[in-house]
C-alpha cells in the first residue's frame, strides 16, 4: 500500500454535470499530481499542486481544475462532463524539493459519464 | 510535443522467460525514468526507477537498461512468474518538475504457467 487514498472508487454521472474527487497525500508528501487513464491507455498529466498552487497543467481544459488544502490533500473538479471524461482518475503524490521522491499512486476513482 | 513511446502493446511468455519492454523518448530535458506495473483496476506501482547517469540498475528481478545516445531505456524481467502478469508503463519527467510523468502507451505481459 502506498499510503495515497481516493475517493470515491466509483462514481457514475450524467453527461453535463460537476464532480468532485479527492485524494490524501502519503504522509510527508507536499505534491500531488492528477491524472486521466483512459481505459487501455496509459495515464495523462492533468495538473500537479505543490503547497496549494497549481504547479504545472498539462493539455486538459479549464473546466478541469483543483485545489490543495493545507494538510497537502486535494481535490479535482470537472464541470460540465463529457462522455469522454469517462475515465480511470488516478492521483500521485510525492515530496519536492532539493531531491525529489518517488511519485505514488493511490487505487484512483473510476468515473463514468453517461 | 513531449513523448514517450513504448512496445510491443502485448507480450506473451512462458514461466521462467525473460520479457523485454522497449521505451524511447525525445525530449532530452528528461532525467528520471521510472517504471509502473498496474493489475487490472488498481493504480500504477513503482517498480523501479532510473536516471541517466547509469547505464544499468537492478532490483531483484527487474533490470533496467538505459542508453542515453539512442534515447532509449528498456525493462527486463528476469524467471518471470504468472504473478507478473499486468500492464506496464514506463514514464519520464523533467528535471525540476517534481515528477510530472509522462507515460508511455503500456505493454499488456502475460505470464503462461
């Protein structure tokens, strides 16, 4: 076990609506990074939070966004969904700084848009 | 465009065998390559890792091999076991990105008794 948890597991929702997933960051770790695993595909970098500010996004739309509080956690927002957002969520967490650790996974949440 | 691509998409081994998953990368600001197995419905594990300064790195059964001139690293798994069966993904990320990993398509390996 890595120490990185998520939820939900599962979630279902319609095609036009907001969701919210979290994730708590191993202990120690001040990063998070989010990312989309489309089913057989390998995982894509949404966007990273390094102590609560958005540290990097990669090629995904505004309407995906995040916070990270204070104890390091984090959400991920989607609004207005997609049939193509249907995917596996997964979120990683490591510690940075002047050697940075290892990037963990949690179990991720699995998001399907009807 | 940063990537990283992988092979073959699918691997099939006897008990014992020693699959080989190939990656080759084009963006040379990476340093760190790691190496994620993932079981069906569970998130990536961090297998083992490398950086470019080493031509080789070992732990326990899994080696990775990595040649800095080609841009290329490659995973080998050595007496491999049904148990190995999963998918895996070898990734890259940037110095100074706090590993913001790019990740390669996955190779399906499956491991016959």
């Amino acid at each position: 076990e890595t120490g990185v948890t998520q939820s939900p597991t599962h979630l279902i929702k319609t095609r036009g609506q907001q969701v919210t997933l979290r994730c708590s960051s191993q202990s120690g770790h001040n990063t998070v990074s989010w990312y989309q695993q489309a089913l057989g595909q390998g995982p894509q970098f949404i966007f990273q939070y390094y102590r609560e500010e958005e540290n990097g996004r990669g090629n995904f739309p505004p309407r995906f966004s995040g916070l990270q509080f204070p104890n390091y956690s984090s959400e991920l927002n989607v609004n207005a969904l997609e049939l193509d957002d249907s995917a596996l969520y997964l979120c990683a967490s490591s510690l940075a700084g002047p050697m940075n650790t290892e990037a963990f996974f949690g179990q991720g949440t699995r998001l399907t848009v009807v | 465009q940063q990537q990283v691509k992988q092979s073959p998409q699918s691997l099939i081994v006897q008990k014992g065998g020693i699959p080989i998953i190939n990656c080759a990368y084009e963006n040379t600001a990476f340093d760190y390559f790691p190496w994620y197995q993932q079981f069906p419905g569970k998130g990536p594990a961090l297998l083992i890792a490398i950086r470019p300064d080493v031509s080789e790195k070992k732990e326990g059964r899994f080696t990775i091999s990595f040649n800095k001139s080609a841009k290329q690293f490659s995973l080998h798994i050595m007496d491999s076991q049904p148990g190995d069966s999963a998918t895996y993904f070898c990734a890259a990320s940037r110095a100074g990105s706090a590993r913001q990993l790019t990740f390669g398509s996955g190779t399906q390996l499956t491991v016959l008794p």
